[in-house]
C-alpha cells in the first residue's frame, strides 16, 4: 500500500501575511540556528503565494477579521452579517451546531457562505502549516550534522515538497550517492521531483543493488514515516497545536429546500472570491440533468430509463466486449469536469455543458463532487439515507449548512413516512420473476438467484398479508392501525424483526447486482428500499423509534405513487391496499445528519427555536438576529373588521360569506391604488384563491383591479411558473405595475427573491392552518401531547399554530430584501391581533406591527395609514 503525500494548497497565504514567522507563533524558538534558517527558508518558499494572472480580483473585497478569521465579503457587511458570520465560525470552530434566525432581507445567504468558507480556507492553511511543519521537523531532527564527517553514511532522499535535497538517518553499511565515486561507480546524480514522482535516472551499481532501486526503496520508506495525505482521512480536534497527521479539511454541504433557492445561492457564491479558490459541485436528480431523449411510451420515469440504458452491452449480451452502454452521454461523462465549466456553476450551467459535449451531467456532476470542497444540494438529499448513499454523500465530520430551513421538521417526518402498496408489490413480483430467467451466468448464479427468489417469497407474503387487512378499511378508505398489532402481524407471517436481518442482506446483493437485473425498474428497487427502511426504523437499536411511528391501511389508488403502465403479466386486479407508515419524530431522520462537524441550520423564520430544537432532537447553540431595515421604511398592520363593521376571520365557513369575499377584494383594490409597481398577495389554498376571483368577477371588482394593475397567478406548474414568474417582475417594473396571487407555503412564498419595485406590499389573507382532518396532522398532536413532558415537545395544538405561523412569516418575508429597500404588509384577519397568536409572528414582524390594528375605515383614512406610507416613500 503505498504511503500517502501531503498536498499543498496554492492558495495558502504567505508567511508574512499569516504572521507565522513571529515570536508567539513561530515553531523555532531561541536563537536561530543554521538548520532552523535552512528550514524556514525552505518551507518559506513553500508558502509564498505567486500572484496568478487568472486569480480573482480583490480591488472591491472587503477584508474583516471575525473571531479570529480573516473574512473576504464582496461588499461592506451590515452588523447583522457580522454577527452571523461571527456565529457560524464560532460554532464550526467548536465542532457545534446552531439555529440561525435572520430576518429574510438581512444578507443572510451571503453571510453563511463567507462564514463558512472564510473557516475552511483558513483551516486549509492551519492544516497545511502543520503538516509541513511537523514533516520538517522530523527531517531535520534527523539530519545529520554535515562537520561529523560522516557523509559517506548518509542517503540521498527526494524532497516531495521542493527542489531542495532533503535528507534521512543513515543506514550503515550502505553505500551513499555522495560516497567518493570509483571508476566503476556513475557519476551521482541529484533527483529532482515533480508532482511527488522522480524523473527518470541514471542507472549506477554498487554490487548488486542499484542506486535507483536504493533511492526507490529509500523514499519508500521516507513517505512511509512521514508524509500524510491531508484530504482523504478523517479529521481531529482543530485546536491541537500538534495535530495528528491524519487531519484533513472538512466538505461543505449547503442544502437549501428548493433548486430555485440554489441558483440563488449560487449566485451569492459567484459574487464571493471564495469561487475561484473553493471547488464546488451541484447534485440535482436525473430529472433535471438527464440529456436523453425520454419516450413516455417506453419507460415509466427518466429513472427507469437511466438504469436500463446505461447497463453495457457486455453485461446484457453476456460477453466480455468493450463496456460500453446505450448512453452516449454516459459513455463519455468524464469529459465534463470542473475545466469546462466556470468557478460558479448552476443546473442550467452544468446541462448546457454537458449538452455541448455530448457527456452526462448527472454522473458529471457526481464526480465532481468527489473533488470539491463545497457541494450544494436540495437538503432532502442529507437527509433521506438512501438518497445519500446514492449521492455518495458522507456527512461524517464535515459541515452541514441549511439555507431556508424552517421546513426541516415537515420534511424530516415526510422522507422517514414510507408506503408500501399493494400495486407496486404485484408490479415488483412479475418484475423480478421476469428478470430471473435473465440472469447472468457465472459463478454466483445460484446466489443471485437466491436472492431474487427471497424477494419474490417475502413480496408475495407482503402481498397476502395486504390482502388479509382489506377488510379492517373503514368507509372512509384508512383506518388507524395500533402498533402492537401491527408488529405482531409482520412477526407471524415471517416478515417481522427474526427476518430483517436476511432482507437487508438480501438488497445489498441485489443493489450489487442491479446492473445485470433485466427488466427491473428503479419502481421495484425503491420499494425495496422503501420497506427496508420501514424495517429498519422498527427494528433497529431495540426498536427505540417504534412508538415514533402510525401504522395506516389505506385502500384505493395512493395519489403519490399512481402507475399509468400496465405490469408484466397484464391489468392489476384486486383492490389496491396499502399500508402507511407515518413518522411522528423529525428525530428519525435528523439523528443522521448529527454524525457531522457542525450543522449551521438558518432562516428567517424558525421562532420558537426551542421548539425546533426539541422536535429534532440535537443539540443547538441559538442566535436571533434583528432586521437591517428602519422601522421608517416598513409598514405593517392588521385589518380586523369587514366594511360592516363585523370581525373578518378567514375561517373555511366565513370565506364563504359575501361580505367576507367583498371586504378582502375592496382592502386588495385599495392597496393597489395606493402602491406603486409590484403586490403580492397570498391566499390559505388554491380553493380559497378560486372561491374570492369568482365573487370578484361577478361583482365587477376584477376588472376594477385589472385596471390598476396586470393580474397574475401562481401555477404548480413548474414549466408554467417560470414563464409567469418572468413576464410578472417585467410587468412590475412599469408605472402601471402588477399583482401576484400565490398560496402560502408555494413557490412564490418560500425563498423566492423579490426586489424594490417587484414588491412594494404583501397581503396575506387568512392564516394558513394545516387541513385538521389531515391523519398526520392529528396524529402528530396526539403524539405530542403523549411526549409533551418527556420528550419536551409542543402540546399538540401549540404545534398546529406554529406550523400556520411559519408559514405566514415566510409569505411575509417576500417584502423587503435590502437596507434601503421598502415595503408595507396588509395581514387580513382579525385573529392575528389577538396577543396569544402574535407571539407566532416573527420577532421583526412583531416589532414593526406594534399596534396597528385597523378596522375597514381606519385603513382607508388614520393618520399613520397605508396611503400616507406609500405617500411618502413614492417621494423618494
């Protein structure tokens, strides 16, 4: 095995510039001597940064140094960035975790990225310094001192680091390339080394030994004892002055929730000079980087289509012919690399990349990965194992940042809940029983066929067991199953704990062997993985996170797991009954993620953190950060009453009152008329925003708001909301301005970026609670009633408020994005007023509301009204 060398960092800092070479830092104390300034001049030159003509320019960075890190931003920060970038390394120093709360508008993403990356350059260098420092040390302790007269003893040894000869202890009895030559010895020659390999050498003998072979097992030995690879092994305490030599620089994983929120991201990281000294990867699905052409017809999802074509044909046709696949762009992935593309890179950059060269920027982007510091990601890709094993992601000691995180709860419980139908099992079945007269042939035939009749055994027992339960479905197509119950039926049909061991066995192999499975979709494989998952949160640790989950039986077609194919064997017939498997605890999932460094989790809307905290179950270190904005240049209020003097709550039953629909459309036409350019307006669903347009229609009152302003809605509809989201910021750019309804908890509300005129007000109409006859939804405040105490959680109807108000601080968030930004926020419903749900709101929101609670005629005419603010502000 050979020995690993140490890889030197070509933008490490120079000496002077780092002050490394002063007295309190310095290695070599006392009075210099001859080997201490041989070796600082040496290690000098090591680390004396060249100026490169390609390198980023600094004329407009701005240079800070924040515990004790030296911070370039692209612009002068606020002290709320300060404050943030001063927490991030803080916490990634000490080898914690912490909840960020800054408000959105406040140079949030900015200040994550420059924090973070400030400390992994800065810890590149620490790295690299000590490493080379303690290499050196050991070298020139062992040199020998050259007045002992015993150089004929001593062996020549390649310098990995520099030109310059290094040396070893002497072996005795050896002959040295400096002994005296005789007439039969060659000439000695001096080995300069590039890269950590010799140039080719003169051939010399001394018996029957050469000295290239004397030299080669020399520096064998050399880098045996004491030189370390600094990037492949696994990290130690970073405040050791003597670090181990096995130290190596973490990766960066920033997650965000959506692949919009990464291209914003992104471009924040373009704008820093950390792009072009930090290598980065994105990883997206197949979905959207896949080049091939995909026929509906044929294949089922891009998946499907992936893991067939890119099978070689020697593994298909059972012959040992060139591996070559379906996929051209598979074939020749390896051309695009980090050359072909620029420092700063998105999805779009890296598939028009790929589409140039003809190479495929799924498995592309996946390599790159391997070589870079800073990989950017949706987080559902940390957080679902699967999806990370896939990935090849290893969270282990490295540094987890999630952007916009205040959906981490939901989205935790939403990849650990599994469904496993009884559609997909029959599919599964025919699948693997097809694919099993295909099997290669070779030594483990009868292995793999093991295998696969495990599956097709153990799915037919699934598939008879779903069977057997269809009675226990309620009119209502669910019906709760008890956990007891549930586990004991698994145990009695041989499926339970005993049998997990030999499943989990079983998929291994048969990931193993998925290439040479023909005919299976990634359908099967993912439900295969499905139920091992289900298994394993039952199962594993002594079944700690059984009571963490709900069995469910469900009947009739799952809407998130339809097929539009028939199977192998022709129609499905039967009933379709599934079992659920609900997660309750956030915790499940999290607890993975907790094997990092550091977990940096932010946004401006994560209040209550105590909650979060709790329901994740990890340690975190707390931070909330106050607005940049002046309280002059925000507006906030509340409109209590309808034009009838009469409360305006937006319950499901108000909304369907007249009155209701007409008061909310004349507040909406006033606001209008009173701003200038863009208004957003945010709506509890999709059927409220349909009910309200029809009422405004009939009465007239649309094509009154049509006047004011261009008229948009947002689609679920990821083609359609691009293209609406382009002509809408155009057309709130002109005088006439626009006005956009949304939904809360949409693409519009959740990090989208809205800037000056694409957003002078938000109205936010009712408060989005989450559908009560939802089971999940009841079932998680059961659950946190029962765990209240223990486990400290939110009592159950604590929960149900916190999940509408983030929702609503998000929505509310879209407003201002900068100092000298300005916006007003109309919140139409009388609850928001009451103290008990301000609390919900988030802190700045708090702050700017005051006691701004309007009726119908107090918003059209007080003094500190809406149109006296937009009044003024217009001014400028």
């Amino acid at each position: 095995m050979s020995s690993p060398i140490v890889v030197l960092s070509s933008s490490s800092s120079s000496l002077e510039e780092t002050g490394w070479e002063s007295e309190s830092y310095s290695p070599f104390k006392g009075k210099p001597t001859v080997k201490s300034t041989k070796k600082s001049e040496v290690i000098k030159k090591l680390f004396t940064k060249e100026k490169s003509p390609d390198g980023p320019s600094k004329q407009n960075e701005i240079t800070i140094m924040i515990a004790g890190v030296k911070v370039n931003l692209p612009v002068n920060p606020y002290g709320t960035q300060k404050a943030l970038i001063h927490q991030v390394i803080k916490t990634i120093k000490a080898g914690q975790n912490c909840l960020l709360e800054s408000p959105t508008g406040s140079g949030k993403t900015l200040a994550l990225l420059c924090g973070t990356l400030a400390w992994l350059q800065a810890e590149k260098e620490r790295i690299n310094k000590l490493q080379m420092e303690s290499c050196f040390e050991e070298i020139f302790e062992n040199k020998m001192d050259d007045s002992a007269g015993n150089a004929n003893n001593r062996k020549h040894v390649d310098n990995p680091f520099t030109f310059e000869v290094s040396f070893a202890k002497p072996e005795y009895g050896k002959k040295s390339i400096y002994s005296s030559p005789k007439k039969s010895d060659s000439p000695p020659k001096h080995y300069a080394m590039s890269s950590g390999s010799p140039d080719t050498n003169t051939m010399g003998t001394h018996g029957a030994t050469s000295i290239d072979e004397e030299q080669s097992q020399t520096r064998k030995k050399y880098k045996a004892e004491n030189i370390t690879n600094i990037s492949d092994s696994p990290r130690s305490p970073s405040n050791s002055q003597n670090p181990p030599k096995h130290e190596r620089v973490p990766v960066v994983y920033y997650g965000t929730r959506t692949h919009k929120q990464l291209q914003q991201v992104i471009k924040e990281f373009k704008r820093t000079v950390y792009c072009k000294e930090i290598r980065m990867s994105i990883l997206a699905g197949r979905d959207r980087t896949c080049l091939m052409p995909f026929d509906r017809k044929i294949w089922k999802t891009k998946d499907d289509m992936c893991a067939e074509c890119i099978k070689t044909k020697s593994s298909l046709m059972n012959t040992s012919s060139p591996q070559t696949s379906s996929c051209k762009f598979y074939d020749n992935r390896m051309s695009l690399t980090h050359s072909n593309l620029p420092p700063a890179f998105d999805i779009e950059d890296l598939v028009e990349a790929g589409a140039k060269l003809k190479a495929c920027p799924y498995f592309a982007a996946k390599s790159m990965a391997a070589k870079a510091k800073i990989i950017f990601c949706p987080y559902n890709y940390l957080i679902n194992p699967f999806i990370r094993e896939r990935m090849r992601i290893n969270l282990a000691d490295n540094i987890v940042v999630i952007d916009e995180g205040h959906n981490i709860e939901d989205i935790c419980r939403d990849e650990a809940t599994c469904t496993i139908e009884r559609r997909r099992i029959s599919e599964a079945v025919d699948q693997l029983q097809y694919a099993k007269r295909y099997v290669k042939m070779g030594q483990d035939e009868a292995a793999r066929g093991e295998t696969i009749d495990f599956f097709i055994k153990t799915l037919q027992i699934w598939d008879k067991c779903l069977i057997e339960q269809s009675d226990r479905v309620s009119r209502e197509n669910t019906d709760m199953w008890n956990m007891n119950e549930f586990m004991a039926m698994l145990n009695e049909n041989g499926i339970g704990q005993n049998n997990y061991h030999n499943f989990n066995f079983h998929l291994s192999k048969l990931l193993r062997m998925q290439d040479d499975l023909y005919g299976v979709g990634q359908h099967t494989i993912a439900l295969l993985e499905t139920m091992d998952s289900a298994l394993g949160y039952l199962f594993k640790d002594e079944c700690k996170h059984a009571e963490d989950f709900v069995p469910m039986l469900l009947k009739g077609d799952d809407s998130r797991a339809l097929y539009r194919r028939r199977s192998y064997t022709g129609e499905f017939k039967g009933a379709n009954i599934s079992i659920r498997l609900l997660c309750m605890s956030p915790a499940v999932l999290f607890e993975g993620l907790t094997k990092a460094r550091s977990i940096i989790l932010a946004s401006g809307t994560l209040s209550p953190v105590g909650s979060m905290k709790h329901e994740l179950g990890a340690e975190f270190n707390v931070s909330c950060l106050n607005h940049v904005i002046s309280r002059e240049r925000v507006w906030i209020g509340t409109l209590r009453n309808c034009e009838s003097s009469e409360q305006l709550k937006c319950t499901k039953d108000n909304m369907e009152k007249k009155q209701v629909q007409d008061s909310i459309g004349k507040a909406i036409l006033r606001v209008c008329d009173v701003t200038p350019h863009g208004v957003l307006c945010f709506h509890s669903s999709y059927t409220s925003m349909r009910l309200l347009h029809q009422r405004w229609q009939q009465t007239g009152l649309w094509d009154k708001l049509n006047s004011l302003k261009y008229i948009f809605k947002e689609s679920d509809n990821t083609t359609d909301h691009d293209e609406i989201m382009k002509e809408y910021y155009s057309a709130a750019e002109v005088d006439r301005g626009a006005i956009l309804f949304a939904v809360y908890r949409g693409k519009v509300s959740e990090g989208m970026d809205f800037r000056d005129r694409q957003a002078r007000a938000v109205v936010t109409i009712g408060v989005p609670f989450p559908t009560i006859g939802d089971k999940m939804v009841t079932e998680k405040m059961k659950y946190n009633d029962k765990h209240s105490n223990g486990k400290k959680l939110m009592r159950g109807w604590d929960w149900y408020n916190v999940q509408a108000f983030r929702a609503m601080n998000q929505a509310i968030g879209r407003c201002v994005r900068h100092l000298n930004d300005w916006g007003a926020v109309l919140m139409i419903d009388e609850r928001i007023a009451e103290q008990r749900n301000l609390e919900y709101l988030s802190k700045w929101v708090r702050d700017f509301l005051g006691n701004n609670h309007f009726t119908f005629d107090e918003l059209m005419h007080r003094q500190n009204s809406l149109t006296r603010f937009m009044e003024n502000m217009s001014k400028e």
